[in-house]
C-alpha cells in the first residue's frame, strides 16, 4: 500500500463529496458538486438492485458476496451500492431519499463506483444527518489470512483495525502519500469500524473491480462483518 503516515502529524482531507472525480482530473480538481440525482437516473428506476447477493454464515461472522453486472457511473444514485450492516441490506441514493430516515441511520458504507466510503455528510442525502461515521483502513492481510479471520476468528478485523499504522478515514483508498486519488483494485482488503455501540468491525474483499467508468463488466466485492458473539478485544 502507500506510505504510512503517523496519526499525529496527518490531517483528513475533506471527504464530504461523494462526487467521483472528473475522468482526466485528479479529485482534488474535481467538482465538489454532484449532478442532481435526476440528472443521472434512468426513467423510472429508483434502485437498480445487485445482480447476485450469496449470503453465507459462520460462526462469529457474515459475509455477503455481492455482484454488479453492470455497475456503471452514470447511475450511481440509482445502483444499489450502500449497504448496511445492521440488517444486511441495500440500498440506492434515490431509495434512501424516499424512505425514512431509520434506513438511512442504518446504512453504514458505499460501495460503488470504486471506492468505498462512509456516507457522512453527502449533500445528496436528505436524511443525510442520520448517516453514521463509519471508518475505514486499508489491511495487510492476504487472501488466507482474510479467510482465517471470516472463518475462525473475526476478531482479527478488529485487532488489525485498531492496531494498524494507518490513520482511519471515510474513504479508502485514500492517498496517505499525498498524491493523486485513485480508485480500489481487484485483491485489495479494506477494514471497517462501524459508528455505533458497540462499534462492530469488518472487511471489505475487492474480488473483482472491473472498470470504474464503463460498468461493462461485473464488479464483485465480499463483505464481511463480525456477529454479536465474535470477541472482542480490549482496547489499550
């Protein structure tokens, strides 16, 4: 991953827009005003829902592996691609804005178009005070130690959150070097904390992820979140 930047000497960009950046421009040129929803959203379509969802249960965990066939940008206030841990479900902007605001004091991240990041202070929200704070890391761990955690020991997501060197944002991949923003690729892992009591943990598995900009092909993602029984470690 990029370099590593101690907590004390970093300071968080603002991560307010969930506006991708323009395709020839880095984000930090880009515009920090979305589309209207309207403006992006096929006729009629208020949730274009995942292509597949495979739930499976473990002991201490729940994981979810989600399929996109078409994932593209232009509908992203449509594509259901913010999910929550509370109750496994998923959801679109444009579903979130007609609904209560429980659904969205429930949803915890975005997943699409190709970051993942909380859903703290979007303007396109009109709920958008009862989004919660969820933080994210980047991880370390490799495929076999991701899937000794989801199937043994979930705890680890916690202990590799809390312990790791990297300062936690709302959204990853974050340039802790510096430089220009970019978008997660496929094998990357990607650790949560969720804003709540008690906070849950958990990881995100990039399996597949495709292309950004053209949604041609399927994007594929794992998520992975500790049940109520996993243990928890005490904090230093």
């Amino acid at each position: 991953m990029v370099g590593i930047c101690a907590l004390s000497g970093c300071q968080k960009d603002e991560l307010s827009s969930l506006n991708p950046p323009d395709k020839h421009h880095s984000a930090r040129t880009a515009s920090i005003n979305p589309p209207a929803p309207d403006d992006l959203t096929p006729p009629g379509a208020v949730i274009i829902p995942p292509s597949s969802v495979i739930k499976q249960e473990y002991p201490q965990a729940t994981s979810w592996l989600v399929t996109w066939n078409n994932p593209i940008e232009d509908y992203i206030y449509s594509l259901a691609g913010i999910f929550s841990t509370v109750d496994g479900s998923f959801h679109s902007f444009n579903s979130l804005n007609q609904s209560s605001q429980e659904n969205t004091a429930k949803a915890d991240m975005v997943l699409l178009p190709g970051r993942i990041q909380s859903l703290e202070g979007a303007s396109v929200l009109v709920h958008g005070a009862f989004a919660p704070a969820t933080q994210f890391k980047p991880s370390g761990l490799t495929l076999i130690g991701f899937m000794n955690a989801v199937q043994n020991n979930p705890a680890l997501f916690q202990q590799e959150f809390e312990n790791s060197p990297y300062f936690s944002t709302q959204l990853q991949p974050y340039p802790y070097d510096g430089g220009d923003w970019v978008y997660y690729q496929t094998g990357e892992i990607y650790l949560f904390k969720t804003d709540r009591t008690p906070a849950v943990y958990g990881a995100v598995r990039i399996v597949d992820a495709s292309n950004v900009w053209t949604g041609t092909s399927p994007r594929v993602l794992q998520i992975v979140v500790q049940k109520s029984n996993a243990i928890q470690i005490p904090l230093k």
